[in-house]
C-alpha cells in the first residue's frame, strides 16, 4: 500500500516537475521508502587498503543491481552478523535474478567491506555518523508530512467522488 501511494504521488508529481534537477531530487526524495536511501550513496575509499576497494567495487556493482546504494551506506548496521544476516537475506532474495546472483565468494567479499567500513565511518566516526543519521531521519519525517499532503491534494481533486461523477 505504501508503495503504490509512493507511485500516485511520483506519477502526479512527474509532469510538474519534469526538467530542473532540483525538482528531479525532490521528487526522488519523496520517493523513498526507507529514511537512510535520503544520504550519500558513494564511499570515498581511497584512504582504504587496496583490497578494501577492491571489496568495494564488487559491493557498488552488485548491490546497486537491486537497490539504492544509499540504502546500506547508511543503514545502522554495524556487527559482522548484522551485514552477514543482511547481504545473505538478499543473496536468497535474488535467487531467481541469475543475472543479478551474488556468488559466494562474492558475499564473503560485501559482507568483509561492510563490517570494515562499519567500523571506519560508523563506529570510529560514530558521532559524527549518529548526527547525519539522524539529519536523515529528520528529513524522511518532513517528507512523510508532504507525502501525506500532497496525497490529499490528489484525492480532494482527482476522486470521482469529488468531481461528482
């Protein structure tokens, strides 16, 4: 239900705001379902060691294949068996994708950069990761709010009901 009232009000919203990228993004934020696909989807990992970045490339081109990567950037995961739960729960969801099918050796690879970036941005940098964790939840509550308004907008003007028909 949740996403199908996300779709009506990107659906509503896209001729109206077609064009500008500021509008783009707004749109793209009220789209979202989870508060942490609101930041950064991108890791600066060139102060990591080389096999991290490695780990990282496999994380970027085989995560993104069925979400944002925002979405586990800022997740509040942290413990390798948080991210081992996780990424094995989506290796079992995507199953049936062969093209998109996360290969053993490849998980063991996410898994071992989530827990290491885990400990490099949220643990050692918790403060720091805490303060935009919750900039984001913030920002989903306001849009939660506009969701909301901007979904009665549409009922008040597009239901058959009121238009009399």
């Amino acid at each position: 239900m949740k996403r199908f009232l996300i779709g009506i009000v990107a659906l509503f919203l896209t001729p109206v705001l077609a064009g500008a990228d500021a509008a783009e993004r707004r749109l793209r934020d009220l789209s979202v379902p989870f508060y942490y696909d609101l930041g950064p989807d991108s890791i600066d990992v060139s102060k990591y060691p080389e096999r991290r970045g490695e780990q990282y490339k496999i994380f970027v081109r085989r995560c993104s294949a069925c979400h944002t990567l925002a979405r586990s950037i800022n997740s509040t995961m942290r413990s390798r068996e948080e991210w081992s739960y996780y990424v094995h729960r989506m290796r079992i969801m995507d199953l049936s994708e062969k093209e998109h099918h996360l290969r053993r050796v490849e998980l063991k690879d996410v898994v071992d950069f989530l827990v290491y970036d885990s400990r490099i941005r949220k643990i050692k940098r918790g403060k720091e990761f805490v303060e935009n964790d919750q900039r984001l939840r913030d920002k989903f509550h306001a849009l939660h709010e506009e969701r909301v308004r901007l979904l009665r907008q549409i009922i008040e003007r597009g239901s058959p009901a009121s238009q009399g028909k």
